[in-house]
C-alpha cells in the first residue's frame, strides 16, 4: 500500500536492518531521515540507493548513547524535516543498538554501561525528546530481540536491557495512547547482519546451528526484517499496539 506524504526516522539507518527499514519503507512510498554514527561514505550511498527507488532519504549523523546530544540533533531533524516540507514526522523506528557477549559473572561494569546507554537509555530520550515533533496517530516500532525469550549464555545484559525496552514499549503505548501513537516491539531471531562482527553471517557453524533451531530451515537475512517493519507501520496494522512481535521464522520453539 503506497502512503506517500509521510515520512519516517529510523536510527542506525545506514546499513543492516535499519537500512533494509528504509529502503522498504520507500518502496511504499514514504521519505526516511536516518541516523548513521561514523559512516558516512555508507550513508551518503544509502541516500543515492533510495534516490533510485524515487523517495528521499536524508542521512544525519547522531551517537545514539550520546543523550546530551540530543537537543542540537532534535534543531536539525526539524530543520530536515522543513527540507521535506514537513514540521512534523510520522514514524519513528528506534533501530540503532550494539551486541554484548559475556558471562553474567565476567561483564564488567562498562561493558552493562555502554549496552544501557545505547541500547535503552538512548532510546528513552531520543523518543521523549522527538514526541512533540511526531504526530498524533503516529508509530514507534522498538527493535528487541529474539534474545528476550531464547536463553542463550552470555547474552544476559543484552537480552535483559531488551526485554526492559519491551516493557518500556508497552509504558509508551499507554501513555501515547491519548495521542493515538501506537508503539511495538520488533524482536528479530538471529539475522545475518554486520551485528555481532557478522558472527551469524560469516560464521558457518553457528549460521548451521540458527538454521537447525528455526523451523523455517535458515538464519534470517535484512529482508526477513525490513518489509514486515513497514508492514507493520501501515495503516493496514494500524490495532497492532503495545506487542512484542517476533520475526525469527519460528526460532528455538
Ligand atoms: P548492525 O550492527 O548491522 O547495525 C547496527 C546499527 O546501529 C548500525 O547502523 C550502527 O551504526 C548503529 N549504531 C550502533 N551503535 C550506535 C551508536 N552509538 N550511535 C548511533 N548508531 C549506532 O546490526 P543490525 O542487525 O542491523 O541490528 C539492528 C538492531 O536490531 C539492533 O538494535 C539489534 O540489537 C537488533 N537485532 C539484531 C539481530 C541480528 O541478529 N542481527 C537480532 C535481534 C535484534
């Protein structure tokens, strides 16, 4: 379903999921402003690959651990925004995260540090400080995890600081609820992406395991992913409100 007119923020948007979110969501139509963190070559190729497809979309740069950051990046999102001819936007997908692998009884003290700040306590305040800026009847899609429901040693602090972004999911929907923004959780099983250093890509025995614990016989890939986001931000979803909802070609169940 095409919706033209609208248009999207999704963080971490040059390359992996995020990029496959923006590069589906202007398949329907819809214009994206993305974050990157260093990448900018990456970013700018991005931009043309959409400019391909007939949409825009505007790469920024933004360090989503970086919370006193966030007032400058907010005056030039809208500043964006009016570039598309827009002061409001439609919906935000908070993408952008890291992955930790250590024993609950190794990690350290920087290691839960540097997951918290970029993996939920960016997402917090990049949200609350965007809210006057999405429109009533707007979407926020968080990504989590399968992580959040499959036990794997050594993702503890990754997969409890996503279940705790699930649960700050359903406190958003709540509280946006008078302002009929929906908000879900997205949780991808294991994809193969640069996450990880790639580990699910380039490493053929785990990629054999993912693919003998998922019914669907393989480890999912970006366009496992993208195309059901936004799916999922259309109007046809638009009841779907405050789920966690796993994409993971039926993992470990
Ligand atoms: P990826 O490593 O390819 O991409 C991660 C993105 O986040 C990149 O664009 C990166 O620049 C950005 N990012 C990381 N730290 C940042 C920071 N401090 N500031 C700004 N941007 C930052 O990984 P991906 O697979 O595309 O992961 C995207 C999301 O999906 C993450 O939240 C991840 O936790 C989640 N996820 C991934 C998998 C998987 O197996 N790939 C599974 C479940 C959930």
């Amino acid at each position: 379903m095409e919706q033209p007119g609208r248009i999207a923020l999704v963080t971490g948007g040059s390359r992996g999921l995020g990029r496959n979110v923006v590069l589906s969501l202007a398949r329907r139509g819809i214009d994206s402003i993305f974050t990157y963190n260093s990448a900018v070559a990456q970013a700018d190729a991005m931009a043309r690959a959409v400019e391909e497809i007939g949409r825009r979309a505007i790469p920024m740069q933004l360090d989503v651990g970086q919370v006193d950051a966030f007032d400058a990046f907010v005056s030039r999102f809208t500043e964006a925004l009016a570039g598309l001819g827009a002061a409001r936007f439609d919906y935000l997908v908070n993408n952008a995260g890291i992955s930790h692998h250590n024993a609950l009884e190794k990690t350290t003290e920087a290691e839960l540090d540097a997951i918290y700040r970029i993996n939920f306590k960016g997402v917090f305040f990049l949200t609350q400080k965007l809210l006057p800026l999405l429109k009533d009847g707007g979407r926020i899609v968080n990504l989590s995890s399968g992580l959040t429901r499959i036990v794997v040693p050594g993702s503890g602090p990754y997969g409890a600081l996503k279940a705790a972004l699930e649960v700050l999911t359903r406190y958003q929907a709540k509280e946006l609820g008078p302002r009929r923004i929906t908000v879900n959780a997205v949780a991808p099983g294991a994809i193969q992406t640069d996450f990880s250093g790639g580990m699910v890509r380039d490493n053929p025995e785990l990629n054999r395991q993912v693919a003998d614990m998922t019914a669907l016989g393989r480890a999912g890939v970006p366009d496992d992913i993208g195309p059901m986001i936004a799916s999922l931000l259309s109007d046809d979803n638009r009841w779907v409100n405050a789920q966690r909802i796993e994409v993971s070609g039926g993992m470990a169940i």
